[in-house]
C-alpha cells in the first residue's frame, strides 16, 4: 500500500494556511497584486463614480503564481449588483458612505463570499473602532475572554458559573488590552459546547443590528437579523485556524464580517478540507459577507499584514455638508441633532445625511447618543497607539429562523 495519503485526505487548507502563516516576502509585495486572471483592474463601483476601478486588493497571489482550483478562471472576481434607495440617507448615521460609492464584488469560488471595500468614511472606522474597545469589552452583559478563563478557574474548583454574576470579571487589570482577545454578545458563543442558550444571551447592539440589517437590505438579505456577535482582537503575530462556523441553528442566513485597523490575509475555502482556499485581503473597512455556499466554508485567518494606509485618519473627518432638499414631505423628517445641541434641524432645513424617514431603523435614529457619539468622536492616543499594531474584527451573525423568538420557541 502507497504511503501517500489519498486525496481525500490531503488537508490541502492546513497547507495553504501555514503556506501563508509563514510567508517571508514583504507583505507589501502581495499588494496590488491580482494574477488570477491576468486582469489588472474591473470596475466594481454600483453607482455613478464610473471611473472608480480596482480588483487588485481582494484576491491575493496563490504560492509560486500557481492557478486557484476553480474551473472558470475568468470570473473569480465579479461586480456584485446592489439596491438603494437613493432618497434614504441613513448611511450616514453609522458613518458609511452612500452605497452609490460602494465597490462590491463577490467570488465565484467559494460562492457567495462577498466584499464591500471600505463603504466607511474616516469617522465611521473610528466609530466603531471605539465601539469595540471603548464600549463592547466593559459592557456589563458581554463576555470576554479574560471573564471565560475565569469561569474555567470556578468550575475547576467546583464553584457554580450559571450566570454571568459568577464569573464576570471587573475590569481593573492594567494589561486588559494586551490579554483581550474576544468580546461575545447577543447570544454568546460558547468556544467549548459551541452550542447557543437563552441562558447566555445579552441584548444585541441597535446600532450594530441596524447598520448591518441596513447593508443586507441593500445586498437582498431582506430578512437578516443580528442576534450574535464575537469581536476578534488580533495582534500583529496573531492567527484564527481554520474552521466553519456551525453553531447558528439557521445555518442559511449570512454572516457579516468587519474588519478594522491593521489587514488580514482571510483564507477561505471550500465545505471540505481538500478544496484549495481562496487568500482574501481584507482591509481597513472591508465588510466580507459569507453567504450561499460560502457561508458554511472552511474559514481563518492566517495572517495579519501592516495596513497599507491608515484609512480611518484620512482628511475627510468631518462631516459631509447637508445636501439639497429632494423630497416634498420633509416636514415628516425626525429632529436627529436636538439631544447633541450641536445642530438643530427644523423641518424646512434641506435634507441632513443624518437624516431620513426609513421606519425600519428607528431604534438607531431614536437612540441620540450613536449621532451624538459620531459628532463628539474624541480620537485618543489610546485608540490610535491600539489600531496602529492590531486588527479588530466584527463578526455578525443570525441564529435564529425568520419568526423563531428564542431558541426554545415555537415561531410567532
Ligand atoms: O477575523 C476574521 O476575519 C474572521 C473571524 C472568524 O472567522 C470568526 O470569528 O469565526
């Protein structure tokens, strides 16, 4: 019998993850590079910014220019069409650009892996930058990585952990940004079980739930619901091996995954290990929706590269001028500045990028402190020093069935 390990058993993944893991070259080198198809640039751009091209920075090089396993070379890249409503300008209230700027492109292996480059303005990065380190790992219901190691330590020793009272931690350690790795919420995921509970759910985020129900809109996902999250911290020398992510009891809904800060090489393959992965870079800004076939894909991050530029200190800082009025019905619009008393819109005022009259984001537009936090971004040295030398990742998920309340519920 050969020695040779049959096809079936070739972890072709694992090779191409420690191929990458390893990678000696200068990162930089990888960059701008795209010799899939022998195609420099394709336009990706949705809307009227015809003259934006580019392709170069989503699929990286494969090890000696060798060609990917998918049959049809020619379309291992393509424009993924998108729908707006271009009177809707809630965009701007979680500090993204107007879709109509966004370049979206989708894979044609693994199938349904999509990415928005950047749709984000400089403050937008920065928002939820802080959201994910100023907010999420201190909020009272979230579970980090430091608070499961305690609850390991308690049931070593025999103590109860039913509730979060029993093993979250308070946070006084002076190294706590240097030792997080993970902040769950919504339903937390259990790294152990990887089993949900309605026992170890938290409320999701509104702002977080509404901007991504928002970008599913606009990519047909009308019924996406974010009911659980991880936030990744990555060090420069940190890795995620390679997994699929198998836990949401609807296995078909998307996930959406956000990056921040320093890049990644994101290695994404097929339902098996023996299908060679993709290796995806994903940037500052970059939102990567697995969906379709992709959604259940081998998985990970081999790794983290020096951001090429600091998108989220670009000039553009500010905010964008309130545009001209375009609808009639403007008195119907709601008063979005009153709780920051930095602007006050009346209803005769032209047409706020803060502003709009989607019912289905009132929650965020109710909530005045995600416009307020986004007037008032106060950019530390903390969160500068923290993102110049680490990658944060946002990943989103739906758990549940379109009607199904709780995991121990019958649909409504
Ligand atoms: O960091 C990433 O881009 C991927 C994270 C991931 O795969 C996960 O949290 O399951």
């Amino acid at each position: 019998m050969s020695d040779q390990p049959s096809d079936e058993t070739v972890d072709v993944y694992r090779e191409n993850f420690k191929y990458f893991k390893t990678l000696s070259k200068s990162p930089t080198s990888l960059l701008g590079v795209n010799n899939h198809n022998g195609k420099e640039t394709i336009n990706l751009c949705n809307g009227d910014v015809n003259d934006v091209k580019w392709s170069t920075d989503i699929l990286l090089p494969y090890p000696n220019n060798d060609q990917p396993p998918v049959t049809n070379q020619e379309d291992s890249l393509l424009r993924r069409e998108i729908s707006y409503n271009s009177q809707c300008k809630c965009y701007g209230m979680w500090g993204l650009r107007s879709p109509k700027e966004w370049q979206v492109a989708e894979l044609t292996f693994p199938k349904g892996l999509i990415v928005i480059k950047n749709p984000f303005t400089p403050i937008g990065q920065r928002y939820w930058i802080s959201r994910t380190l100023l907010d999420f790992p201190h909020h009272v219901d979230y579970i980090t990585n430091m608070d499961n190691l305690n609850r390991l330590h308690k049931i070593k020793e025999g103590k109860p952990v039913n509730k979060l009272a029993d093993f979250k931690l308070d946070v006084c350690d002076r190294n706590f940004y240097s030792k997080l790795r993970w902040v769950t919420f919504g339903y937390h995921h259990d790294w152990n079980t990887k089993v949900y509970s309605e026992e170890r759910r938290s409320k999701f985020p509104e702002d977080l739930a509404d901007m991504v129900g928002y970008i599913s809109q606009i990519l047909g996902f009308s019924n996406f619901k974010a009911e659980a999250a991880i936030a990744n911290y990555y060090h420069m020398d940190s890795t995620l091996s390679g997994h699929v992510d198998r836990s949401e009891v609807n296995q078909g809904a998307p996930l959406f995954s956000l990056s921040y800060g320093q890049s990644a090489i994101f290695l994404i393959g097929g339902k098996t290990k023996n299908e060679r992965p993709q290796p995806v870079l994903l940037q500052s800004g970059d939102i990567a929706i697995m969906s379709g076939e992709s959604r259940l894909s081998y998985h990970g991050v081999p790794k983290i590269l020096p951001a090429s530029s600091e998108t989220w200190n670009m000039n553009d800082v500010t905010y964008p001028k309130p545009e001209s009025p375009d609808r009639q019905d403007s008195h119907k619009r709601i008063k979005l500045y009153d709780a920051c008393n930095t602007v006050t819109v009346d209803s005769t005022s032209p047409l706020s990028p803060y502003e709009h009259d989607c019912e289905h984001f009132k929650t965020t537009i109710n909530d005045q402190s995600v416009l307020c936090r986004l007037q008032n971004m106060k950019w530390t040295p903390f969160l500068q020093n923290y993102i110049s030398k680490s990658r944060i990742n946002l990943n989103i998920r739906q758990v549940l069935f379109p009607g199904q309340i709780s995991l121990v519920s019958e649909f409504e």
